[in-house]
C-alpha cells in the first residue's frame, strides 16, 4: 500500500501558551514535531510525508527534520489559518503517483508507527479508517446553564485520534462540499461524513493523547519513559514495522493466572467483581472477601512476577480489613503502570452453585474496566457450577479464575 502522510503542524500554539509553537518545543531531546514526523516515516505504508508549518518557521522546521531528510522525501508547504487549511494545502503537495493519504497532528508525538500501519491497513480494506480510543469515563450532556441534560451510553463513545486514512480522491470531493456548504471540520473523519463515506474505527491506546497544554508536554515525558522508547532513531525505509529481536520495539507479553476460593457465611454481604449480589451467604475474608476480584489481582501480580495479594496486602494489616477489592485493585494496576505494563484482556471463570449471577456479569465488567484503564470488551467474565460436587458444588464456598495478558512498553493508566 502506498500512502502519502500529511503531518498538520500549522498550529501557532495559542491555547499552549508558549512564545513558539508547541510542535518546535522539545520533548526526550527532540521536537515534538521531530517525533510525529519519525512515527509517520517508520510504517511501511508511508512512501513520504508533507508537513504543514507556519511560515516564519519554515526554516526551523527544516532544520528539526533535518536527520530525517534521508529516510523517505519529506516536504514543507505553509499552512493556513485553520488546521483544515492547513490539511488541504499539503494534500494539494504530496505526490500524485500516490491514491491514499494518512493525515497526522504535529501534537500527538506518542503514535506507534504499527498502529500508523494498522490503519492504513484498515482503510485499505473498508474505504476510510482513524485511530481512536474508547471514552472510559461516564459521560453527560450538559445545558447551557451547567446542568445535566442526559447521560450518554459510552459503550458508542470513542475519542478521535489520528492518522485519519483515506482516499485522496474522497478527501478532496468532501473540501469542495465543506466549502460549498461554508463548514469548517475539525478532522478528516468529520469532512467525509459530508460526503457520506463510512469511516472505521480502529481502537487505539490511550498514550497517542493530544498536547495541548503544558501538563501535556510533562506527561508524554512521563510516558516515553514508561514505554522505555528510544525516538532518536527512527526505522530505516523497507525495514519491517516489528523486530523481535529489537529489545527498543519487541513487544513484551506477560502471561499470569490468578485462583483464590472463600467459605461462604452468614451476616456477610456478597461482593463479586465490585458488585454487591442479592444473597443470603457472603463471602468470609479480612477484606470485603471479592473472590472474583482477588484472583484478577493475583493473576495480574502474577504476570509481573510480583508475588500474590496476600504480600501485598496482608490480613495482618487492619487497613485492609473490609476494605473494597476495587481499591486493591486500583493498587495493583498502579503498580502495574509503574512497572510499565498495560491490561491486554482479562478471561475470568466463577465457579458457585447459587446464586445466578449471569444477568451481573455487565456491571462486573464495567467496574473492572474503569479501574484497569481498558473498554469492557477487554474483560470476560463467564461463571460454572460443578454440578454438586466439592465445596463449591455444596454450597460452603465459591472459588475463581482469572487469567490475564500484560503489554510491557505501552502505558495505559
């Protein structure tokens, strides 16, 4: 596939509140704009990459680009006062010998060059494709006074990212209609809609965040490091987009599994998976007992060869005496984020006689998730009886497995 890449990077860095524009300050040593650029150069789909500057920093873009020159053509072309100025005047740039077009904020130095890879990909096969991250908080509309109108479902809620892939062709018509129609969109997705394209989402991590203001800057720093990325080299034309044996972009895949097993009692509530169930037993224990959530945690302490929960949380401790699994758990992904792992996918298995405990499993799944960082879809929760047999099956107790996948280099708090 051939793609020509439009890095927007016309901004005059306003809302940043820096005297130079945000894309020229520096970050691990290199521009921002250096880093986007470098990302964009590495996935093998993209065959050059036009930049969008301001024009009094022409010179100062060529001279942050200057070590990536050799690499793929890369070239400057004056933005405008809009970032879909901007956009139009480095697709009127790029080379024609090229149908498809991957367009990229200069502010977002954090993208993986297999994620640039994937969405090109991506919109190879379906037409039009962004990157994009799924909303994790719970969302509301709110009024002009400040009050809440209605609560959105966020299971259809996604963060557009970039690159935003497409036709060159289907970009151009959807200018000529925004123009015609005097619209002003904030990204290619929103243009093509005008002309009624389909756009696929490809799900993409939350680390390929915007810099928009100062804190912004602080944390991509932060992130670099956890990532344990080294940005001054980028990859060479015709290299593959992963090398195993690169130990700067191997992916670090940790396996764990966790199992833990409570007596069931009276005068105690039933907590499993964060959610309180409707019970006459509940589970005995120094915490709230959450067996669910205590074989996650083990699997999860498992994968990081970090021992199990009751080293990190012992019963000994009256600080966690009933205290919320959840907060162990939040404990536990923290420590995991400063290890520099993320949450892949979680599979998990309850096995208890009664209650029925299918019709909670979407409450579960969506406690977990907020508190891991990931979409609900990445964790599976499934239950089983044994039919009678052994303290589960006799009612005395429940018992859970969970195993879980880790990502070392790919920060997802």
């Amino acid at each position: 596939m051939n793609v020509s890449g439009i890095v927007a990077a016309g901004g005059s860095g306003v809302r940043f509140g820096s005297p130079i524009p945000k894309q020229f300050l520096l970050l691990a040593g290199k521009s921002v704009l250096h880093h986007s650029v470098s990302a964009m150069l590495a996935a093998d789909s993209i065959q050059e990459v036009v930049v969008a500057v301001p024009a009094a920093y022409m010179e100062q873009a060529s001279l942050a680009l200057k070590d990536l020159m050799s690499v793929k053509p890369i070239r400057l072309v004056e933005g405008g006062t809009s970032r879909q100025e901007s956009v139009k005047n480095a697709l009127l740039a790029t080379d024609s010998a090229f149908l498809w077009v991957a367009v990229h904020d200069a502010a977002r130095p954090l993208v993986r060059p297999e994620a640039i890879e994937e969405v090109c990909l991506l919109a190879q096969e379906v037409g039009a494709a962004l990157l994009a991250c799924p909303v994790q908080d719970t969302v509301k509309q709110v009024d002009e006074n400040g009050f809440v109108l209605r609560t959105l479902p966020r299971q259809q809620l996604f963060l557009a990212q970039t690159p935003q892939v497409c036709k060159k062709a289907d970009l151009l018509k959807a200018y000529e209609e925004a123009e015609s129609q005097g619209i002003s969109a904030t990204d290619e997705a929103g243009l093509l809609e005008l002309v009624n394209i389909p756009v696929a989402v490809l799900v993409s991590q939350w680390s390929n965040f915007k810099i928009t203001e100062p804190p912004d800057l602080e944390l991509a720093e932060l992130v670099l490091r956890a990532q344990e990325r080294r940005p001054e080299r980028p990859r060479q034309a015709g290299q593959p987009a992963f090398q195993p044996n690169a130990s700067s972009q191997a992916l670090n895949i940790r396996v764990g599994m966790g199992y833990d097993a409570h007596r069931l009692v009276p005068n105690r509530r039933l907590m499993l998976g964060g959610v309180q169930i409707p019970y006459e037993l509940g589970l005995e224990g120094h915490s709230d007992a959450d067996v669910l959530l205590h074989a996650l945690c083990d699997a999860i302490l498992g994968a990081m060869a970090k021992r199990d929960i009751g080293a990190h949380f012992p019963d000994s401790n009256m600080r966690y005496k009933d205290i919320s699994s959840l907060l162990l758990l939040k404990e536990v992904m923290e420590l995991a984020h400063d290890q520099g792992f993320s949450l892949l996918n979680a599979d998990i298995t309850l096995v208890a006689q009664a209650p029925k405990l299918s019709s909670y499993f979407e409450a579960m799944q969506a406690q977990i998730a907020q508190v891991c960082g990931v979409s609900a879809e990445a964790i599976n929760i499934k239950a089983t009886t044994t039919e009678g047999m052994g303290f589960t099956g006799r009612g005395e107790g429940m018992a859970c497995y969970a195993t879980v996948l880790l990502q070392k280099g790919h920060w997802a708090p």
